[in-house]
C-alpha cells in the first residue's frame, strides 16, 4: 500500500505564467467576441489590447520561459506528430507532460491565428469611421472596411480551431480518461514518482517580457504617434 | 353604350394603366438609390475618419483636413433622408445593409436622420472656429449619431459580405 502510493507524485506541469495567460486569454478573447458581436466598439479595442498584451507574453514566454512552455520543447517534427497520431486511438497511452505531439500544432495554430485577427483588427475601420483600430490611419476607409470584413472571417476561422482544441479536451477526458483540465488550473498532475519534472524560471525574466510588451502595446495604440 | 361613355372608360382605363405602369416601373428607381447612398455614406464615414486620424496623430490640419471634411460631412447629411425611400430595402434583391425596420418604424428613423443633421452642423461650426477640445467632443458625438442608427437600422457587418 505504501509502496503504491510511493509510485505516484504530484508532478508540477504548468508553472503560473502559462496558467495566468492561458485563462486570461479565455476572458480576453470571450469579451473581444461579445464586445465585437454587440458593436460595442469602444470596449471591444482595449479588450483587443489585452490579448495582443497576452499573445505577445506567450511567444515570449516561449523563447525564455519555463520549459513545458517553450516552443523548443514542444514543437515537433511531422515524424513524431504522425508516431504520436498513430497511438491516438489507445487509451493506455502515457501522460505526455507538457503539450503532446499533436495538440502542439493546435497551440501554434491558435496563438498564430489570435494574432491575426488581432493585426487585421489593428487595421480595421468601423462603418461610422469612430472606433477604428489604432493603425487604421495607415490605411483608407474602404482598405480598413474591409480589413474589418477579414478580421472577423479570421476569428471564425479561431472560433474553429477553439472548437476542435476543446473536443480534443473532451475526447482525452472521455476516452483516455485523462484530466487535462485540472493541470491547466492547478498546475499539477498525477504522475510516477521518477519522472522528470519541469524546471521553472526566475520571475523577473517575465517582468523583463511585461516590461517589453506592454512598451510595444503602448505604441501600437497610439499609433506609433508619439 | 354611347360613343361618349365608351370614350371615358377607355381614357380612365387608360389613366388606370399609366398609373399601374408607373408603379412597377417605380422599382428601377428605388434600386437605384442603393449604389450611390451607400457610395455618399461611404464619404460621409470616410471623411470622419480622415479627421479622427488627424486627431489620434495629434497632428491637426485644419485647412486641409479638418474643414473640408466637416463640409462633406455637412453637405451629405442635409440629404441624407432622400436617400432611404420606400421599397429600396432588401426587396430589392440587391445587396443592401438596410433593414426593413428603417420603414417600418420610419419615425425613430427620421428622428435619428435629423440628429444626424444637427451634429453634422455643429461638427462644421466647431471645424471653422479651430478648437481643439470642441473638435474632439464634436467627432465623437457625430460618430455616435452615426453609430445610434447604424445598430438599429442597419445589418451588422458579419451578416454579410464586404459591400463593394
């Protein structure tokens, strides 16, 4: 019995940084949806603001962060997505600890796809030429109208993979019996004892990012006008 | 029936087509109020932007920028309830952002057209007198007389495709 309980761990998979702007990107982006649906325009840029604030501190977090959050270490080639895939159907598959083979491409995808639509929203024009993105001065009223017209195809196009990220979130929980969701909340999974956790990084180097990104949002909503 | 009798229905029934003639034929003419109103509110959005843009670079021309375009935005707005008659909505069957709703509750409409109006004047007065504090509060009371019909009377822009 000892013995058993010796064998498992709680292992620590999501440092806090990634948790933070795992969630906050949940809110930022649920409040850009409703702000842009409902026209309310005035709301739905500083919403904007804080997701390009939040998609910008994740590819830094990236680079320099702890290491399940890296790019480096997640980020696989088509050989080890397709060996990866190919196990999909088992069910006694192992933890992967950290983003697995596959779901990697979906978190590319999304933090790619939310910067997107977030530039083509930087561009935008509204009808009563009011509420513009900030960077709608370099562009025409009809150039901006229709940068508008692509900035929500481009969310629809996230609204999908969204979709497919949470049916994949399911479909683990379901059939693989594996709780994804608790580790995004509380940072740990139930793991073997040996395993190799996950090594964080000093605070200051995300101050440092902070620091950074919220300069370059700054800029980016004032126009470059300073 | 006398020469005289026939002779009157006929003129009436003649009368009576001409008039039905002119009905129908009254389509062509509703249609084509859409391209040009939507090409006139186009300058008109145009044109507030051109001023906001000066306003977010904190750089404001007022000769260039700043009057003329209050001027378009004056001039265009004194005609901008001709522009929405009756029967040139979606029944059409072009591709129109205009909602039925403008002639079905065509009085709020009205109101909120000559609203419009209002601030456009205002908008051209504070242009002419060059003050900073006044443009701005003016822009985003005139955007917003834009916006009020706009989210009533208007589809939004995700219900259809980009108009060209």
């Amino acid at each position: 019995m000892e013995a058993a309980l010796a064998d498992t761990a709680d292992l620590r998979v999501w440092d806090l940084p990634v948790r933070a702007m795992h969630w906050l990107l949940v809110i930022g982006i649920g409040v850009c949806w409703w702000s842009g649906i409902n026209n309310e325009l005035e709301y739905h840029t500083y919403a904007g603001y804080a997701v390009l604030w939040i998609v910008l501190m994740r590819l830094y977090w990236g680079l320099v962060g702890s290491s399940t959050a890296r790019f480096v270490n997640f980020v696989r080639g088509p050989k080890a997505i397709l060996d990866y895939a190919t196990t999909l159907h088992r069910r006694d598959t192992p933890h992967s600890h950290g983003h697995n083979a596959l779901g990697a491409i979906s978190i590319v995808l999304m933090l790619g796809l939310v910067l997107a639509v977030v530039t083509l929203g930087l561009f935008a024009v509204d009808v009563d030429g009011l509420y513009s993105g900030p960077l709608s001065l370099y562009v025409s009223f009809k150039q901006g109208r229709h940068l508008a017209h692509l900035h929500y195809d481009w969310f629809n196009i996230l609204l999908w993979v969204i979709g497919l990220h949470l049916a994949a979130v399911i479909f683990y929980f379901i059939y693989k019996r594996q709780n994804l969701i608790g580790p995004m909340i509380s940072g740990k999974r139930q793991g073997a004892a040996g395993e190799t956790e996950m090594t964080h990084v000093p605070l200051w180097r995300f101050v440092i990012g902070a620091v950074i990104a919220t300069a370059i949002v700054y800029a980016v909503s004032v126009g470059f006008y300073f | 029936m006398s020469a005289f009798a026939f002779r009157r229905i006929a003129a009436a029934v003649f009368v009576v087509s001409v008039f039905t003639v002119l009905e129908v034929s009254a389509g062509p003419a509703e249609i084509a109020q859409i391209k040009p109103r939507q090409d006139k509110l186009r300058d008109m959005g145009g044109a507030l932007k051109a001023i906001n843009d000066d306003i977010k670079r904190g750089r404001i021309d007022w000769d260039n920028t700043v009057i003329p375009n209050a001027q378009t935005i004056k001039d265009r707005s004194v005609y901008l309830l001709n522009w929405f008659p009756k029967g040139s909505g979606p029944e059409t069957g072009k591709k129109t952002y205009a909602l039925p709703v403008i002639w079905q509750k065509n009085d709020d409409f009205q109101k909120l057209g000559k609203a419009m109006q209002t601030e456009a004047a205002k908008l051209n007065e504070v242009a002419l007198k060059k003050d900073e504090a006044a443009l701005k509060a003016q822009v985003l009371a005139t955007g917003k007389a834009c916006k009020a019909c706009h989210d009533t009377y208007r589809s939004p822009d995700y219900e259809k495709e980009n108009e060209e």
